[in-house]
C-alpha cells in the first residue's frame, strides 16, 4: 500500500510541468496541464503494472 502511495507521489512530482519539461512548449497552461495529466495517466498506469506486477 505505501509503495503503490510513494511511487504516485514520486511520479507525480517528476511530471508536475516545469520541473522535467513543459509540453507542449509554449502551450497555455490549461493546455499545459491536460497534457501532463494525460502523461501522468498514461505513465503510471504503464510502468505500475511493469514494476508491481499482479500475482
């Protein structure tokens, strides 16, 4: 339960926009923002099942 807690936590703050790369460059920041949280979505859900596989 607290790994699932700190691997969002830590992913979150890697794709916050600004602190690793803004997408797209030069978007407003709604924009900004759907596209990082589209990212944030579509990472997580990735690499979660790639590093916690089920059993």
């Amino acid at each position: 339960m607290y790994a699932k807690l700190l691997f969002h936590a830590l992913l979150f703050f890697v794709l916050v926009p600004g602190v690793l790369v803004s997408l797209p460059p030069g978007g407003s920041k709604l924009v900004v923002a759907g596209v990082h949280a589209i990212v944030f979505a579509v990472v997580s859900h990735l690499v979660w099942h790639l590093v916690f596989p089920r059993r």
